[in-house]
C-alpha cells in the first residue's frame, strides 16, 4: 500500500485508542517553522525570542504582551492565527473533535488555510487503507479549490492553485483550456494513469472527471461516506445519480 498525502503531516501525529489524530509536538513545530513565523533577518528582539521559545517548548503558554511587542503588524496577526490554530488543536483530546467543535461552533475565525490544513490530514486518516486513486482525488475537493469546466461534454475538475495563472503558449487541449502555466503538468486521472497518483498526490496535479455516470462522481460518494463514517461514526451509502427519480 503506497502512501499519499505526506504534506499533511499525518506521520507527526499520534494516534488515540479510538483511531482519531493526537496532536504532538512535532506536529505542532511544523507549524510554528513555516515562513510565515520564521524571524527575518531585520525581526525585533521580541519576535525571535518568541519563536526560539516555542520551538523549544511547542505547547508554552504565550500571553498577550509577548505578541503586542512584537514590532511587525503581519508578524504579530500571524502568530495570534498559529497560537489560535494551537489552541483548538490543544482543547481537544484528537483533531477529529478538534475539527468537530470548529464546524459547530458557529462563526469561523480562523483563516481557511487552516480549516483546510485540519480538513485535510483528517482526511488522510479518514482514507487510511484506500486503495483507490480515485477515491483519494476525489477526496481533494474536501480542502483543495477546484477549478470545474466543460471540455468536450466532459466536466473536468482541477486544483485551482495548480492552474492559477495565464499561459501564452500552452502545451496541450487541456492545459490550453485550464489556463495552466506552461510549466505546469496537468493530466486528467484515467485507469491509464491511476498508478502515478501515489508519487503525485501532493503535487495536485491531476485533473477529475465529474462527468454524471462516470467513475469520479461514484469515487466522490465513497469519499463522502468515509468522512461521515470518520466523523461521526454513522454508516451511510451515497449513490450518485444523473437524473431525479420518484421526485
């Protein structure tokens, strides 16, 4: 069984008796080593002595007056997001619940690249075990903005921010039709193909067929199914159809 999914960090955590995703502190300095909360060379005393600290010590209380003498506005709006992200994570005995609480707790106020980070190595635990590239594509649309466009009476999705961008010359139909940048490779995933998904599932880099009656929409079923089952421990079957019936 290949695995996929690596940038989620799924190999830092922990796992609790249940099954669900325990936060540790190798997870959370991934966090706290993103550019974003790395010192520059001209940072004030106050922020790198913040970050040394909790690199050191991952789950160190931080008050308020340490992010208020931190010179930079971004710097200081960006540690309040990470040591809120901290928060939830901590509050919580998995991330599942972690994850729970957050969707019903009302009002989002965290960033979505958060929401999405936590949706998608939840994911990656809901999925452990698949065998099925395209169940694991499908899946994408979970925490990965997509692109959807018909192309020859085919509805084709596509990681919006693999595609972002204009492309002057394209290189092919499909990349000519995302609007792809040259240098990027975009394929659509076919039975063809499926086998490279494995050493490609954290490039994004394979488009989906959506089309009714077609593999993606029933590959997106079982996704669905396997997160509710995850989640909530509720058994559901979810049948894609093209067409109501005895509506």
């Amino acid at each position: 069984m290949s695995d996929f999914w690596i940038s989620c960090g799924h190999h830092l955590l922990d796992r609790g008796a249940g099954g669900g995703l325990v936060v540790t502190d190798e997870f959370l300095k991934a966090y706290f080593v993103r550019p974003e909360l790395t010192p520059p060379a001209d940072a004030c005393v106050a922020e790198r002595a913040l970050h040394a600290a909790v690199l050191t010590e991952p789950r160190r209380p931080v008050d308020d007056g340490e992010i208020a003498a931190i010179a930079d506005p971004d710097a200081r709006e960006n540690w309040r997001f990470v040591l809120a992200f901290r928060g939830l994570l901590l509050a919580h005995p998995t991330l599942e619940a972690a994850y729970l609480a957050l969707m019903r707790g009302g009002a989002i106020s965290l960033p979505p690249l958060f929401v999405n980070q936590l949706a998608h190595v939840v994911l990656r635990n809901a999925l452990d075990g698949c065998d099925d590239p395209f169940v694991l594509r499908a899946a994408e649309l979970f925490f990965r903005p997509q692109r959807i466009t018909l192309h020859e009476q085919s509805l084709l999705a596509a990681d919006e921010e693999k595609i972002a961008g204009a492309n002057p010359a394209p290189l092919s139909p499909l990349v000519s039709m995302l609007g792809v940048p040259t240098e990027a490779q975009i394929d659509v995933l076919t039975d063809d193909n499926a086998d490279s998904y494995w050493q490609r599932s954290d490039m994004f880099d394979m488009a989906l067929d959506l089309t009714g009656g077609r593999h993606g929409l029933a590959a997106l079923a079982q996704a669905m199914a396997r997160w509710i089952s995850h989640l909530l421990a509720v058994e559901v079957s979810i049948e894609p159809v093209t067409e109501l019936r005895d509506a």
